[in-house]
C-alpha cells in the first residue's frame, strides 16, 4: 500500500477510534492525544512492515494502551481506573462506528459557527491544529485556544455520546449540514490569502459528506449537499489560469470539468428530488446540475435556473440567493431586471460593502452598457474582498471597462 493510500485510510480510521475511546473511557482530550500517538506510530510501522490485517484494531491497541497510561498516571484516579485499565486486543473493537456521533458533537449548538468548524476538522476530519490554523490564516496558538474552548463547552453543557433524537436529531443534523457546506465553501472559494482555492478543505468536506451519506443514505438533504459539493468541485481545474488566476463560468474551458463527478452529482440530484420535501441543498444541486448539464455557456437553461432560485428564495430566504437570481433575472429579462432587484439588497446590512454585491452590480452594469458605472463598483468590489486572487480578477475587468469605454 502506498505512503499516500495509508494516509487516507488513517484519516477515515481515525475519528472511528477516537469515537470509541470516548465513548468507552469519556475522555476526550486524553483519548484525541492517545490516538494521534497511534497514528504516528502507524505512519511510521505500516510503511515498514506491511499493514496489519485489522487496521482498525491496530490503532484501537495502541491508542488504548497510551490512553489507559495516562490514566494509571493520574494519581488522583488510580483505585477508580486501575478496574478499567486492562489489555485491549483488536477483536474488543465493537463493530459500531462513532464516527456520526462524534460529528454531532462537533457541532453542539452551543459552539459558535467557527468552533464547530475547526472541532469538526481536528476531531472528525484528522486535521492537525497547526493545519487548521493554516488554512484559516491564524496564528497555531489561536487555534488550540479555539479548539480547546470548544471542548470544554461542550464538556460543561453535559452532553452524552450519543445521538440525539426526533427533533433535536434534525435540528443538530442541518448544524452539521452547515459546517460541512461552510468548509466546502472555504476550501472552494479562499475568503482571503493568495489562492483561490484551498483544495485540501474542499476534499474534506466531500470527504465528509460521503460519510454522512453512507450513514444517512435517505436522508435527502444529505444526498443534496453530497451532489453540491461534487458538482461544484467538478469545476475547480476550470477556475483559475495557470499562473492563478480566475476563470468565471462563461468563460471556462468546460472540457476541463470532471464529467465523472458531474455524472455522479447529477444521480444523486435525480434521488434527492425524489423525495417528498425540498431543501435548501437539494434546490443548490439542482442549480449546480443545471449549469454543469450546459455544454456551453450560451446553452444554459436560465429560466430553469432563475425557477430554482425563486423556490429556494421563498423556503430559505438569504440575500446571496437573492443576488444570485438577480444574475438569472439579467440572464432571462435583461440587465435592468437585474439590476432592480440587486437594488433591493442595498438596504441589507448584512450585505453593505459586500464585495459580491458590488461585482455582480459591476457586471450587469457593463452588461447594460454602463462602463462608468461598472467600472466604479467593479474597483470598490476589489478594494472590499480579502482573496487575493479576486482582488486581481476585479481589478482586472475594471481595467478592461475602462478600456473599453475610453
């Protein structure tokens, strides 16, 4: 087996260990640091002297065995976990996996949006706290501190490893939802930094959500936000130039897609619609499947598009869906279309300097003819985003109106 085989297999394997140990021994700091010494002992042995025929187990042993160290270490806790502190063979290894349960945790609705983030990429994700850190642009010791809070949150509200049930179940299953989109979205489109994207974090999330599938197979917003984030990813090699630089979809080499990704998205898009309700992630693939259908630009299906958006702006009302049907009003009714309803965004607080808000203005202004105009926005859009691949990409079309309108 490959160096990098075995990596993937220890990062799935790894939230199932760890998910044991807490489960069994309700030590979580303790068990993640038992666990990340077994992994290094892994990736050090495995390599060597060939994989064990229980890999699983393997990691369950030692992780165990440097847990059940710990606690001997403890004088405090001697008499109470000497009863505990016995040998673990693989064949002890429950056939359960945790691993849903673990991210359910992760995601305590007592965690801020970005705990929950970086929890669920240390604990389920296998990510060290020095690469989290890294792909969200913060210092290595904000992040333990970040992580560290979350642990001791979620400690002091008394939550059981275990899955909630009936409605809290479904309430804590759209969190988790949430932060899997939100980490696709980070790792799709960097929100700040050099690159565009951070390929890593897309991978994780796909990653991710493939497991909560696999749990959850009929559950179909799960099955939609699986679809999203494969249809979207199928796009990234079509992103950027190869010195970096950004692609918009009109004008992608769409032979550079992933039809194997498409392929897979667009079934899953047919199983989630299938079912009884719609979702905000099922409507997202079915715009993504949309797009992505199109052999050129030209041929996309606008007022299929613009439709979606209308449905997924009544049962899930947010002002980026908004801004996004105002692009397929443009595409469908013209650019003054557009224009009038991005108009009714600009009272938003959530959207005031938005550096989206101001490029698709931008845009349909130049559409219109307004190069003044455009170029104005596209310039103030430029200066409101972090990404510094945006930044070059708006700066450059400004720099084309202006030319254009000289």
């Amino acid at each position: 087996m490959t160096t990098s085989a075995i990596e993937d297999l220890l990062r799935e394997l790894t939230p199932q260990v760890l998910g044991t140990l807490v489960r069994r021994y309700g030590q979580w700091e303790a068990g993640e640091d038992a666990v990340q010494e077994a992994v290094l002992a892994a990736t050090v042995q495995w390599p060597a002297e060939g994989l064990p025929d229980n890999p699983r187990g393997w990691l369950m042993t030692v992780a165990s065995r440097r847990l059940i160290d710990q606690m001997r270490s403890d004088h405090a806790r001697r008499e109470r976990e000497s009863a505990t502190a016995t040998e673990v063979v693989p064949e002890d290894v429950p056939d359960t996996d945790d691993t849903l349960v673990l991210l359910f945790l992760c995601c305590h609705p007592t965690l801020t949006a970005a705990s929950q983030t970086a929890l669920t990429l240390r604990a389920v994700g296998g990510l060290t706290t020095a690469e989290i850190a890294r792909a969200f642009l913060v210092p290595e010791a904000t992040m333990a501190a970040r992580i560290s809070r979350a642990k001791q949150r979620i400690k002091a509200a008394g939550s059981s490893f275990s899955l909630p049930e009936g409605a809290e179940r479904e309430e804590r299953l759209r969190v988790v939802l949430h932060v899997l989109y939100l980490i696709f979205n980070e790792g799709y489109t960097a929100s700040s930094g050099s690159e565009l994207h951070r390929t890593d974090l897309a991978h994780e999330a796909i990653r991710l959500a493939r497991m909560v599938h696999a749990q959850l197979p009929e559950d179909d917003e799960v099955t939609g936000l699986l679809a999203l984030m494969l249809l979207t990813d199928a796009r990234r090699e079509a992103r950027t130039t190869a010195t970096g630089d950004l692609v918009p979809l009109d004008e992608q080499d769409r032979t550079k897609w992933d039809r194997a990704l498409i392929d897979e998205g667009i079934e899953l898009v047919k199983a989630s619609l299938a079912g009884p309700a719609l979702g905000p992630y099922q409507l997202q693939a079915a715009i993504a499947a949309t797009h992505d259908d199109a052999a050129t630009a030209a041929a996309t299906d606008w007022a299929q598009v613009h439709a979606l958006y209308l449905i997924l702006e009544r049962i899930a009302p947010n002002p980026m869906v908004t801004l996004n049907r105002a692009i397929a009003l443009a595409e469908t009714e013209g650019p003054p279309a557009g224009l009038a309803l991005l108009a009714t965004l600009d009272s938003d607080e959530r959207m005031a300097g938005h550096h989206r808000l101001l490029s698709v203005r931008a845009h349909l202004l130049e559409k219109a003819g307004d190069t003044a105009g455009a170029y104005e926005d596209y310039r103030r859009a430029a200066k409101s985003t972090a990404s510094i691949a945006e930044q070059r990409y708006l700066e450059s079309r400004a720099s084309r109106v202006r030319t254009s309108g000289s």
